[in-house]
C-alpha cells in the first residue's frame, strides 16, 4: 500500500477492521480534489482515538487498517476572544488549533466588533488545521456568549490570562515570563498542570467596566504583550505562544 499523503477527519469511532462511510463532501475530496482511487491509502483521525491508516474502497467507504500513531491531546487550555472581521475571525480559530488551545470560546464584549458568528464554518477551521498539522484533536468551537455570563460560570480553579495594556502597565509586562504577574509562582504551587485560559479582547479594547471586574477577580492576571500595541490576532498568536513555552508543552 502507498505512503498516506492525505489526512482526514471523521466524526467516527476507529479501530482496526472498521469500515467507515463516506459523506458525499468527503468523497468528492479524496476522489476529486486529492485525486486519490480505490485502495489508496491515507490517514484519518477523529479527535480521540489517535491517528490510523485506512484505504479508500468503492462505494464511499473507508477500510480502516492500523493505528499509526496515540492520541495526542494539548494542555487543559481555553482560548476566550472577541470575533473581529471575518477572515482574521477564521486566522484566529485556525491558529488557536494549531497552537493547542484545548477550547475556542468566542465572547461578546461591549466593544465587539462582530456580534454573530457562523459557528459551524469555524468548527470546520478547527478541523483543516488539525488535518493540515498533524494534529490528533480538534478543539470545539463554543457558541458565542457574553463575557459577562461566562465569567459568572467560571470554574474558579482554572486560571485566566487576560491581556489589557491599561492595567498590565500598574501591574508588569508579560516580558515572555508569565512569573511577572504572579502566574509562574500559581504554576509551580499547583504543579504545574493547572488549567488556564487566555481572553483576547476586541480591538477597541475593555471597557472601563470590564476591566473592574475581570481586575477583582482572583484568578484572572491581566498581562500586556510587549511594548506595541497588537491587532486581536496577531495578539492570539503572540499569548498562546508565550504561555506554551512558559507554562504549556513547549517546555
């Protein structure tokens, strides 16, 4: 049988000697689109069972062989954002997958600039990140809700990593060492393992409001990133890589 060269996801159980249906998308992917025929190989995955090796059989149907590699699963890390336009939206959900985020968590804050979402075309972004990288698990994309009703719910043992300029500057600068603000030193008390969330706001910013209470909150440690001002995606990107390497699998 040849090397895979194509990966996929499919919302599945998997085990050896499984035959796996197709859906007419998926079909008219690997037949069209990748070109592949009856008996050629490629690997799937569906976010829990590790990654396996399957061959296309006619009729729309995968046969699954072997398993080719473990599951894998990130850091008990949530990623919580306001959208903004559209594709910077997508960038920000593709990179979140990319990057380990365990949860993508869309919020609504008083200055968001989008107020909907097409939730199920992110989850589908989710999914092409995990199949493009080699990922295992695909992080859920949450439907959008208000910061405020999701704070109100929170489970106070997982730490929150917000990044705001205006109280950052009173407090310390990340400085790519989140020991700055206190969180190395809950880290290392809790041994290292404790779950965490990173908030990007939108780009206009907290308001006054928000920042008083995510500020009286006593898991939440706001941290700014650097001495420029970011975009919220290039923000996301800069925050999911500085915890990872200083508190996540990177280390």
């Amino acid at each position: 049988m040849a090397e895979a060269r194509v990966r996929l996801y499919l919302d599945h159980p998997l085990g050896a000697g499984q035959t796996v249906p197709l859906s007419r998308d998926q079909a008219h992917y690997l037949g069209t689109v990748m070109r592949l025929r009856p008996g050629d190989a490629l690997a799937v995955f569906n976010g829990c069972d590790g990654e396996w090796r399957a061959m296309l059989c006619r009729g729309a149907t995968l046969h699954v062989t072997a398993q080719t590699a473990p599951q894998r699963n990130p850091p008990d890390l949530w990623l919580l954002f306001a959208p903004i336009k559209k594709a910077r939206t997508d960038f920000i959900v593709e990179k979140a997958a990319e990057l380990g985020a365990a949860r993508i968590m869309p919020i609504l804050t008083e200055r968001s600039q989008s107020r909907r979402i097409a939730r199920d075309r992110l989850q589908a972004h989710a999914i092409e990140a995990a199949e493009q990288c080699g990922g295992t698990f695909v992080p859920p994309v949450d439907a959008l809700r208000p910061l405020g009703d999701v704070l109100a719910d929170w489970p106070p043992e997982r730490q929150l990593m917000f990044c705001d300029e205006a109280l950052a500057d009173r407090s310390s600068a990340l400085a790519g060492d989140l020991a700055a603000v206190g969180a190395g030193d809950v880290a290392r008390q809790r041994g290292g393992a404790c779950p965490w969330a990173i908030l990007i706001g939108p780009e206009g910013g907290f308001t006054d409001a928000e920042r008083a209470r995510l500020a009286a909150l006593a898991f939440a440690h706001p941290v700014r990133l650097g001495p420029r001002i970011l975009r919220a995606d290039t923000a996301t990107v800069a925050a999911l890589t500085l915890w990872q390497d200083r508190l996540g699998d990177w280390r």
